[in-house]
C-alpha cells in the first residue's frame, strides 16, 4: 500500500480524546466484593449453591466494570461524540469548564430535567456544553473530564 492510499483510509485525528476509565484500584475491590458476596451466598453449601454464585457474580461484576469503563470523549472537526451519543458543534453556544464545586452546583441545586448528563462521580472535573437548538429541547450538557479546560478549549476551537 502507498503513503497516499494509507493517507485517504487513515481516520482525521481528533481535536480532543479522553477516555473516562474507572480507577484501577476499583478492579480488585469490586472483584472482591463480588467474591464475598458469591462465598456468603455459598455458606458451605453443596449442589448449584457451591459454584453458581461464583459463576454468575464474578463475570457480571468484570463485565459491568468494563462496560462503566469504556465511555469515550472525543471532539472531531465536526461533533462532539460521547460514548454513542453526537452532538455537531454547530448547535453549542458555549462552553464552561467545571471544576469539583461547579459540578456539584450545576448537578445539584443549578440542574435541569432535561439535561444530557454523563457524570462520573470518581472524576472530580466536567465541562457544561449549553446548546442553541430550536429543535432540540436538551438545554446543556453535562460531560465528566480529567481535563475540563482543554475539552473545553478543544471545543470552542474546533466549533470556530
């Protein structure tokens, strides 16, 4: 294959990428968990009680961990795509960048019933996208960051 044709496949780098992972010291908690709570259901027992719960609740516990790790953040030249949710950059009218206390304000007492909210409460940072579209009644979004400043200046770059 060509530099050019390698070139016309390769995907446009993004203006921003930040994936929301949960902290690695929560992986062997909540196995652990789930391995005491599957050993209290067991209590010795035989039959389906002696391995069933250690089944069942050691892989749902991996899966559900790995599902609440796979959100991604990512501005493009053209949306702004959370997990499987996409917004065009041209319906934002702004973008704040919130630290630990604006987060809790604008989710607490500052909160809408429509709003589109994607909160990770082990990340302390978010950035609040307010939106200006007729057509869609969602106010803003509320988006967990490491990084609430770049996202934010990754935005309102890439939206000029």
């Amino acid at each position: 294959m060509t530099s050019e044709a390698s070139a016309r496949t390769a995907a446009p780098r993004p203006a921003y990428a930040e994936r929301l992972r949960i902290p690695w010291l929560a992986w062997p908690g909540w196995v652990a968990v789930a391995a005491l709570l599957a050993a209290e259901i067991w209590m010795g027992s035989t039959g389906l009680r002696a391995w069933v719960p250690f089944a069942v609740l050691l892989p749902l516990t991996v899966f559900l961990l790995w599902r609440a790790d796979r959100i991604k953040v990512v501005v493009t030249a053209t949306e702004f795509l959370v997990d499987d949710a996409r917004l065009p950059l041209s319906v934002i009218a702004d973008v704040v960048p919130l630290d630990a206390a604006g987060k809790r304000e604008v989710l607490g007492v500052g909160s809408h019933p429509l709003a589109f909210v994607v909160q990770r409460p082990w990340i302390s940072g978010a950035v609040q996208v307010l939106l200006d579209d007729p057509a869609d009644p969602t106010p803003f979004w509320v988006v967990s960051s490491r990084h609430p400043v770049e996202l934010a200046t990754a935005l309102l770059r890439s939206r000029s």
